[in-house]
C-alpha cells in the first residue's frame, strides 16, 4: 500500500461541485481583486476565529510582516521568536529591520518555554511570537502575564493551529495582532497563496487594512509606505466553501492522531506527541521523535510511506542568518528536535487501516533493529 505524506482527495472530493460553483461567479462577477468575496471571508473567520477584525492577505509571512509593522516595530527592536519555528516567522521580524532573539522550546510540547522567556529580554525587547507549532497551542495565559509585566506586544504565529485553544480561548485571539497563513496544506488551505491577521484592536485592523494596499484606504490617497498583499477573491471564496468543513475536517485529524498513538503506543525509541495540560492540538502535524529517524524513514519511504521533516535545520543555523554569529550548541533542544522529528501522515480521509499499516511498518523497523 502506498500512502502519501499528504492528500487532498477526500477534502477536494467534498468541495469540488461547491468550488466551480464559486468559480463560475467569481469568472462571472468579473470582480477578481478587493470585493465582496474577501468581506464575506473576513468576517466568516474573524466569528470563527471569535475575535473583532480579520484581514486578509497574500499569505502567513506577509499576515506576519503585516502584524508587526502595524505595531511600529522596527529597526533596533528585538522580537522573541522559538528557536525551532518554521523560518517565516523569523523572516517577518527581519522584514521590520528588528532582531530576531531565540528562546528554545519545551521538549515535551515543542512550543516555546515560558520558563525561559524572561531571560531572553533586554531593554530593546517589544514583543513576544509564540507559534503554535504543529497545531498544538502554546502555553499563553503564562506568555501574556510575563508580556504585561514587560510592556510587550504579542503576536501570535497561528499558522498550523486554526482552531485550537488554551484554557478555552482561541489561537490567534491572544495577542494584539496576530497572522495565520491558508496555504493548501494548513489545516485551512486556499487553492494558492492566502492569509489573514487578526486582531480585537480596530486601529491595528485599519492599519492592516491600509499596509496591504498599498498604504492606501481611499483610492490614490496613501498616507503610508505600504505593500501589495491582498487576498484574491477566488481563493477568498475557497476559503469560505472550506470553513464551513474544517471543525469535521479537525475531528479527523484528531481521531487519527488517536489511531496513530494507540497503534505506536508500546513502540520502544519513539516518542509521541503529547498535549499539555489546558492546551488543545488540531494535529497540523503529528510528529514523532527518534535516535534513528534518518534511517526510520527511509524504511518508510522504501515501504510506499511518505514523510517529511519539520524542520531539518533551525533557523539559527540557517546561512540566510549566519551574520546573527549563532554555531552548533547555542540551541540544543531545538537541534535535539529538528535532528530526531519525523511527521507520519495525515490528513484529513486517511483510514485507520492505513495508520495501522504505517504503525506496523515502523515496528517491524524497530525489531529488526534490536
Ligand atoms: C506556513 C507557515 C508560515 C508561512 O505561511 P505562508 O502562507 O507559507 O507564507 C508561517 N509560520 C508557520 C509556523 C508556518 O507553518
């Protein structure tokens, strides 16, 4: 049996009739820039996402770069980001000319360690980037009341965790600003490039608003150096035929990620996922740690199985950020992740036959090895 990483034919399979119906207005309307699509989506996923103000735009990094030029962040200021985040977060706060500053993560979570917060901030400190890798929510009760203590700003990367909570309160509905990103393979995906902010300040809405057209509300009027990075409306109509599925499309993940730890459960030298307390997991990813991982998946990938790695190199290793002067050991945990992670598939539509038969591969690959 052949399973890919990932899969869109069942979640396309549901939406296909809807998406041409789309379509055809969309083609018909003749309005393919800034129009009634986008409104409609914005406020879909600002009730969805229950916060006051969603902002469509290009995709997760430029929704990123958008939140913390909203909040005049900039040359000399530093942002705490994870060291094991995916590069775009670190990208958007070299896009504001600020510093990035590296706080490693929990291992047991894989999100940012509160503990460890305080000790990265200095005098230039003006925000804190929690990302909720892999879908899983940071601990944010405890990252807010360190950021009130130090007068920061918080701005939240929701790009893998659409739907997930802590304490009841959704991702992307803590910080002041925050950014998510609908690229097809999120748990949310457009068919193309998509993002979005979201905020419960209207003054950060409207600045969103203007930096994402040019720095312009009234036609050929701009008050602000801004960029072009608007959602289309096709993909904006996609987005809505989707929302509507993703809490089903989440129950799925969720059931496999039960399949996945019921079947590796007694597997020696792996390590599964696990939710902390308060906190919920969509399962964007669902990652499992290994001494063998190089060796592990190439076993799966000569039995039809597809994996992928999330992340191989962290970014303080990057060469893009060589002149940060970071070496080998300055990060451990995040080097202990991206050196041992390895992602099974999932998607939305995979069967448990699957999962049992991707469970049963890997501890063959385990036995063999003992
Ligand atoms: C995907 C992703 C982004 C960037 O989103 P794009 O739409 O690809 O630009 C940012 N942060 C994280 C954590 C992501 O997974």
């Amino acid at each position: 049996m052949k399973i890919p990483f990932l899969s869109f034919e069942e979640t396309n399979k549901k939406i296909k009739t809807q998406i041409i119906s789309e379509f055809e207005q969309f083609f018909d309307n003749a309005w393919y820039v800034l129009g009634d699509n986008l409104k409609r989506f914005e406020q879909e996923y600002a009730d969805f996402n229950q916060v006051k103000h969603c902002v469509g735009v290009s995709n997760g990094l430029d929704a990123l770069h958008i939140a913390l030029k909203t909040l005049g962040i900039g040359p000399g200021d530093e942002v705490i980001v994870p060291s094991n985040t995916y590069i775009a977060t670190v990208l958007a706060v070299s896009y504001v000319g600020a510093t990035p500053v590296f706080v490693e993560p929990d291992l047991i979570t894989y999100n940012i360690d509160p503990a460890k917060i305080e000790d990265a901030i200095t005098s230039k400190t003006r925000a804190i980037m929690p990302v909720h890798l892999y879908g899983q929510a940071c601990e944010m009760e405890a990252i807010m009341v360190i950021a009130e203590r130090h007068h920061l700003f918080v701005v939240e990367d929701n790009a893998q965790a659409h739907g997930a909570s802590y304490n009841g309160k959704l991702t992307g509905s803590w910080g002041h600003i925050n950014g998510t990103s609908f690229y097809p393979g999120k748990n949310l995906g457009a068919l193309g490039d998509a993002g979005a902010v979201t905020t419960d300040n209207p003054e950060c809405a409207r600045q969103a608003l203007i930096l994402r057209n040019y720095g312009s509300e009234k036609k050929y009027y701009n008050e602000v150096i801004g960029f072009n990075m608007r959602l289309d409306e096709f993909q904006a109509s996609v987005l809505s035929v989707k929302l509507k599925y993703l809490n089903e499309w989440t129950e799925q993940r969720r059931e496999t990620a039960d399949w996945y730890n019921e079947a590796l459960k007694n597997v020696d030298d792996l390590i599964l996922p696990k939710v902390a307390d308060k906190a919920t997991h969509v399962y964007h990813i669902y990652l499992v740690r290994t001494k063998q991982r190089d060796a592990l998946q190439k076993y799966l990938a000569d039995n039809g199985i597809g994996t992928m790695i999330h992340y191989p190199i962290p970014p303080h290793l990057q060469k893009a950020y060589e002149h940060l002067g970071f070496k080998k050991g300055d990060f451990p945990i995040a080097e202990e992740i991206a050196d041992t992670c390895l992602s099974l598939p999932m998607w939305p539509g995979i069967t448990e036959k699957m999962v049992k038969e991707i469970a049963s591969i890997i501890m063959k690959f385990m036995n063999d090895r003992k």
